[in-house]
C-alpha cells in the first residue's frame, strides 16, 4: 500500500462510522421509534429509547453487524436491552418506595372507561419479565410475526412461542387479580 493510499484511508476511516450510523438511523429510526412507543409510558421515554440506542451505537461502531440484513435485528436487541434496564430500574425504584409510601393511593374512576383499561393492560405488561413483555409487545400489539420476533430478540422460534404462552397467562392472572381488586377494595 502506498503512502497515499494509507493516508486516504486514515482521512476516510472517521468519517465512515458516522455516515453508517447517519445511514442506520435514516433507515430504521421509525420501527425503532415504533417499537420503543409501545414499549414506554410516553413519547418522551420512546424518543429517549432511540436517542440512546443511537448513542450506544455511536460509542461502539465497531459492534454493528456486517450483514445489511441483521442491522435492525441488531438494533431492536440494543433497544430491547435499554428497556429491559429501564424496567428493572423502575421495578427497583417502585420497590424501594413501597417501603417508603404510607399505603396505597385509591383512584377513583369509572372501570369501563377505555382509557382505565388501557392503564390496568400496561400496568400489567410491566409487571411481566423484560423478555415477556417484549415479546407480548411485538406480537401481540405490534402483530409482527413469531420468526421476525426471534430474529429480532436474536432467539430461536419456539423460545419466542413459549414466552407468548407463559405472558398471555401471567397477563390474564394479573388482570383478573386487579379486577377482583376493584371489586372488592
């Protein structure tokens, strides 16, 4: 290699990530942003979601795969993880302050309003696993199909069925736990 050569390839070296992630974040910015929104209480938390995946991608440029094909698998497994450490750093913090709160809070609203079941189904997705509540999330919601979701969770088929299974059953005790609740408190 001449020196000219090795000199191009120094000056190209920088800028080559940063065209990738600015390539990687035009292509897959809206599924991302998709996907973090129905896993996050709010627009705010999901656009958070993608900065920080983004971020994570701009420290480590070297880690995004080779294959154009696997990028967005990829991606949605760095998403996945940012919220699965925001789950567990919430559940810590809820139960750090169960030790502090002075008892429950009653909430007074009318139980066939929309908008309180709406709360009862994402208060219960929070209380699933990480990789329930993703998968619940993806198939259920989303209605991507039981191979894209292995693909994306980097899983095989049948450990993707398999927490679809065990989620429904935990989301069907935790919502009729939380009915009986508002019977009978």
């Amino acid at each position: 290699m001449t020196v000219e050569a090795m000199a191009t390839v120094a000056v190209e070296d920088p800028a080559a990530p940063a065209e990738r992630i600015a390539r990687l974040f035009t292509a897959h910015r809206r599924r991302l942003y998709a996907l973090a929104r129905r896993l996050s209480a709010s627009q705010e938390d999901a656009c958070d979601l993608v900065q920080e995946t983004f971020l994570r991608v701009a420290r480590a440029p070297g880690a995004i795969p080779d294959d154009v094909r696997s990028e967005e698998a990829w991606l949605v497994r760095v998403l996945v993880n940012l919220c699965r450490d925001r789950w567990r750093q919430q559940r810590d913090r809820r139960r750090l302050a169960s030790f502090v709160d002075h008892g429950p809070q009653e909430t007074r609203s009318d139980p066939e309003s929309p908008l309180m079941a709406r709360a009862m189904v994402w208060r219960a997705l929070e209380e699933l696993s990480p990789r329930r509540r993703a998968v619940i999330v993806l198939r259920e919601i989303e209605g991507a199909s039981v191979q894209e979701i292995a693909r994306l969770l980097g899983v095989t088929a049948v450990t993707v069925r398999w927490h679809q299974s065990r989620g429904r059953r935990e989301l069907r005790r935790i919502l009729e736990r939380a009915a009986e609740e508002k019977r009978t408190g």
